[in-house]
C-alpha cells in the first residue's frame, strides 16, 4: 500500500528537497541516497509518488504582492509595540503606539517597512523569522480608522487573569502563549538553561488539559462522549488564542490519530502534518518552533520502547540547542526531568485559577518556589560553550545518533557509537575555540566601532571598544551572542579608545554578562598578548576635546600593522605625523566613522595603508563617511571595508597571508 505506514518516507523525501532549495545544497545529496534506498525497498511506484510531492512542495507561489492604500485586516497577535494583522494579500506586522487588542478587526493606513536580514553573523534574521510564519509584510501604522472589538474566549481568559503581575504573566505564559516584557529575564534564563520547552505553551499543556476536561466532563457524561467533547473544547481554545506551531500540532495529531487509527499511525499522522505544512509554507523549516516540535514528538514515537528513552529525547534536541544558545547547560537533563512533574501541576493550578480563583494561592506559591529554583540552578550551573554547529556537523552527529537508535532496537553494543559521539563534541568544542589562524573582525554595531581581535590556539581575544545604543542593550543582544557563537567563553583584554557612548556604552552591561579579565581605557606604552604586540602612541601636545584624547593604538600581528584611531582628528593626526615619521600600516580604522575632520592626506600618505575599515551606521544622521574622505581613499586605491553597506567583516590571517572575508 502506497499510503499505509510509508507517508513518513513522503515527508522526509519533501524535507530534504525544502532544506536543500531555502537552507543548504548538501542536503540534495542525501536526498538522491534516500531516492536510491525507496527504490532498492519499495519500488519505483513509491520513487515516483515521493518525488511528485517534492516538486509540489517546492513550486513557487504568491508571496509578496503589491497592497492597497489602506487595509482592513484581523489582528491576530499582539505585542507592546507591534501586532499582527491577517488580511486578503496576507499577513503584516505593524508598529504602532494604539490600544490594539487581539481579535480586533481593524482598517488602517501604513508605511511599509524593509525587513532586516542580519548584518552580522549567526545573528538573528528577522527576515527569516517573519517568512517562516508566512508573513511578507512589514509597516509602520500612519492613520487608524476604524477598529471593531469583538468578545471572545481570549479577551474571557484576560478578563479572568489575576490582578497580581506576577501571576498573571505566568498566566499569559502558560494559558495564552504570550510573553511579557515583565516576564523576558526569567525567559532568557530558562531559554539559556534549554528548559524553556516546559514553559512555552505545547503539546505537554494539551495532553494536560485533555485529561482535566476529559475526567471533568466524565463525571457529568459517558467516557466515550467526555473524550470527544474534550476535543471540542481543546479545538476551541487552540483557535481562540495566538498561532502555535506547537500546540496546532498536538492538537492536529491527536484528533487525526483519533479518527483515522484504523488506517494510519502516529508517526503516519505527524508525516502528513509535516507535508501539510511545508505545502503551506516552505519557510517554516527557518521556525523553531516547528523544528522543535514536530522534531522532539518523532524522537518520542521512536524511542517510547527504549528504557533510556529520557535521555536519548535529551540527546537528540542538543544540535538545537547549541544552534539557539551555542552552549549546553550540564544541569539542563537533571533540572528538566525534576522540573517536568512541578510544571504539570503549575500548568493545572494555572488552568483552574481561571475559573476557581481560589487556586490563585497555590499558583502564587508555585512561582514562588520556582523563582528560588532558578536562582538556585542558576548558583550551581555550568555551560560548556561550543560554537553555532555547522550544517556537516549537525548531519554527522544525526547519523550517529539514529545508529545507536538502531543498535538499541537490535539489542546491539553501542558503546563504540557513544564514544565516536563524544568524540565528536570534543572535536567541536576544541575546533570552536582552537583556531589556527588570527582573525580581526569589525562587528556591525551600528553608528559605533566594535572590533574582536582573535588569536590563535586561544592565545587571546580582544575587543577594541564596545560600541553603544541607546535603544537596546547591545552587549546581551549583539556582542556576547556572536562572542558565544564563535565559541569565545571569555574576553582577555577590551580596550577603550575613549568615553564616547558609541565607543563604550556596551562596556558595563558586557562586563556584568559575560566574563572580561581586563579593561584598559588608559595609556600604557607597549604589551604582548600571545603573538600579539599593542603600541601605544602619545602626542606631546594636550587636548581637550574628548574625541582627540582618543587612544591611538598599533597593532603587530604576522608583521601585519593594524592602525586603531578612534575618534582622533587631524590636528592629532598632523601631530602624531611629525612624531612618527616612519610608521608603515597595513590596515587602518579609520577614525571618526569617516568623519572629514580625521584621516588626512598627509597621514595617508605617510603610513601608506591597503586596507580600510570603517564602523558606521546606514544612512546615519551624520553622514558618515564623508565623501571627502572615501574620494581619498579611493585615490589611494585602498581597499575600503564598512559595515553600513558590508555588514559583519573579517581580516583573516594566516602566518604572513591575510584575507577578506565578508
């Protein structure tokens, strides 16, 4: 039979094609193997059904279309700042500063917004994340003109939340899937810890709610009709509240599995989902959510036999967390099998809080105890950093772990599987932090200059300034993401050239969030960090202009010179000049984001550079880079690097060879 226990052949044949066209063309090769091994066990007939649904999974179709003037749309997520509007071309997410509610049907005029990818590496894509929710559209709200209000179960269960903030955004969380801006620390923290998936609202609250309406509505009716008047009510609540992947999912496989069980399994059931979907929206592959879930429930039906099945659930989710978080919690497995009966009973007193308010004291006592529990986890964990995996590392740690998942259906030793599979993390974990090359990297922090210097074998890291914004904390959601990513565990040195905010603003949240052995924001002749020499020029004049006050900083690495400005100007500049007559550079940043009050002829002239680096923000207020001095450079022939139009840079050094990477 081409259907009966084989749509998950289907469902992997249309992964692999959707991975290898949106994510990585490696993945084609492992989809000819597949091909190849249907054909060998099915036939052609199963060869040929797979592939038809490949190609129809992957046909292009209407994505971004032209909008009207003004739209009348359903709001269907909500936020501090922005919502999520449905209407007929699609979906938006709009900014806006009004009283806007979900379910809201509203009519309004916008201004269309750019989507950001990211400038900087293994950074968050918020072009990605938006398509993988198949929303195209971005705006900003001009004109509200009409809004309608209707009741319904979600505004019910908000009327109905505690009165105490602290409950009711536990409440939110747990009932609503909805986070607040109360609530994002402990977020991040559980997040970090990898146990946000008991928290985030999923198939384990569903199951949960299932069995309470189930035996409720058994005292007043027949089991058999309690059962499917629980489905109901499920059905009502997951469409009443916010999209979620993950609970969509469980509702969907537990339902379908109900109806057709005579015909198809569970595994049968969450394959057609997967298909489903990805006809639906390719980009989903780029939703966490959807890995997660849909991931995390297939390694339960697989393993739901096998006595270590906890940890073998565990083991599986560990290429995402690192690719989330790029580090494993060590407490994470014991905490989350500890935590998962707590949770249980927290999501229940959370349920009948709703109704019977006098469970409000009990769920109070459990956020309570769970605050000292996370502070105390917090107290005694520790994180292995590994870096962000790669595609082939992912793909080579999946195949060994379904062959020890085989070698325990077949009763077989695995003991040498376990040890090529910590082998193969230790080989990461060193590879991440072991390079054998140097690196100096420009991050793009915007209107601000942030440079890591990496040497090699873990000699050293060190950041030449931090870089400020006053609109969020860059340290925790620019700087020590991609720090970890790379695998970087701490920071040797940071260097302050001077006080500016766009030089040093990050320096302090950096400090409290991430592990810095030193700072040093004053003058000092000479060190040596590993192959690393650090020059400091000082001027015999005295300014009083804080940008002239700037540290001016050479840099030897494999008889490659690297000049670092600041903010330094001309004057100084002109004076360092007839200091330093003879000073040969390689590499300059150039000083002042390109403002035309720095980087003279006379200096250019004098140190001779083949690079240039420039930190500057797009379509900054200042117009940075000055035309002035980018015509200079351009005279010169230097090679002029910048991140408002390169993003992310790297100057790549392998003994005395460098190169550029962008």
């Amino acid at each position: 039979m081409l259907i009966r226990y084989h749509i998950f052949y289907y469902a992997v044949s249309c992964l692999l094609v959707v991975i290898g066209v949106y994510y990585h063309e490696l993945s084609f090769l492992f989809l000819f193997g597949f091909m190849f091994y249907l054909y060998k066990r099915f036939g052609i007939r199963y060869v040929i059904v797979a592939i038809l649904l490949s190609i129809i999974v992957v046909i292009p179709r209407d994505g971004i279309q032209e909008l009207p003037h003004s739209i009348t749309g359903q709001v269907i997520k909500t936020s501090d700042k922005y919502c999520y509007v449905r209407f007929h071309e699609g979906v938006m997410k709009l900014y806006h500063e009004e009283d806007i509610r979900y379910g809201d049907t509203v009519q309004f005029t916008f201004k269309i917004l750019d989507m950001s990818e990211n400038t900087n590496d293994n950074a968050f894509n918020e072009k990605l994340y938006l398509y993988s929710q198949k929303i195209f559209y971005k705006g900003k709200l001009k004109q509200l003109s009409v809004k309608n209000s209707k009741y319904s179960l979600y505004q019910w269960i908000e009327d109905h939340l505690s009165s105490e903030k602290d409950v009711s955004n536990y409440q939110r969380l747990f009932l609503l899937g909805e986070r607040t801006e109360d609530i994002q620390n402990e977020y991040q923290q559980l997040s970090q810890l990898s146990l946000i998936h008991l928290f985030a609202l999923s198939g384990m609250h569903v199951h949960i709610l299932y069995m309470m309406l189930k035996k409720g509505l058994g005292i007043c009716v027949h089991q058999k009709y309690a059962k499917w008047l629980a489905y109901v009510f499920i059905g009502i609540y997951v469409f009443s509240i916010p999209i979620n992947i993950s609970l969509y999912r469980a509702f969907f496989v537990m339902v379908l599995y109900e109806i057709m069980k005579k015909w198809l399994n569970q595994l049968d059931v969450l394959s057609l989902l997967v298909i489903v979907s990805l006809l639906y929206n390719p980009y989903i592959i780029y939703n966490i959510s959807f890995i997660f879930s849909y991931f995390i429930y297939f390694i339960v039906l697989v393993t739901k036999h096998i006595k270590s099945s906890a940890l073998m659930i565990y083991l599986s989710g560990l290429p995402i967390i690192l690719t989330l978080n790029y580090q494993i919690p060590l407490v994470a497995f014991v905490v989350g099998n500890i935590l998962t009966p707590f949770i249980e009973a927290f999501y229940c007193f959370c349920c009948l809080s709703i109704i019977i308010p006098v469970f409000l004291l009990p769920l109070s006592l459990c956020i309570q105890w769970l605050q000292s529990i996370m502070i105390f986890v917090e107290r005694i964990n520790q994180f292995i950093v590994f870096s962000k995996p790669s595609f082939s590392f992912i793909i080579m740690y999946y195949i060994l772990y379904f062959m020890i998942l085989y070698r325990i259906e077949q009763h077989k030793s695995i003991q040498i599987n376990i040890s090529i599979m910590i082998a193969l993390l230790v080989t990461f974990s060193f590879y991440s932090q072991y390079k054998l090359y140097a690196e100096v990297t420009m991050i793009d922090v915007g209107q601000g200059d942030c440079t890591l210097i990496r040497l090699p074998m873990n000699q050293g890291n060190i950041l030449i300034d931090t870089g400020g914004n006053k609109d969020y904390d860059l340290a925790t959601q620019t700087i020590i993401p991609y720090l970890k990513s790379i695998g970087i565990q701490k920071l040797d040195y940071v260097y302050i050239s001077h006080s500016d905010f766009d030089h040093c603003g990050a320096l302090e949240s950096l400090i409290e969030h991430f592990h810095v052995d030193q700072v040093i924001d004053r003058y000092e002749e000479e060190r040596i960090i590993g192959c690393m020499k650090v020059k400091m020029f000082k001027s015999n004049k005295i300014y009083f202009d804080n940008n002239d006050q700037s540290l001016i900083m050479l840099v030897e690495l494999f008889e490659n010179r690297i000049l670092f400005t600041g903010d330094a100007s001309s004057q100084v500049e002109e004076d360092l000049r007839k200091q330093y007559r003879n000073l040969n550079v390689d590499i300059l940043k150039i000083s002042h984001h390109g403002s035309k009050t720095a980087t003279s002829a006379s200096l250019l002239q004098m140190i001779q550079p083949d690079i240039a680096m420039i930190g500057v923000r797009k379509n900054n207020m200042y117009h940075h880079p000055s035309s002035e001095v980018i015509e200079r450079l351009k005279r010169k022939q230097i090679t002029i690097l910048r991140t408002d139009e390169d993003g992310m840079f790297h100057i790549r050094f392998y003994g005395k060879s460098r190169y550029i990477l962008k």
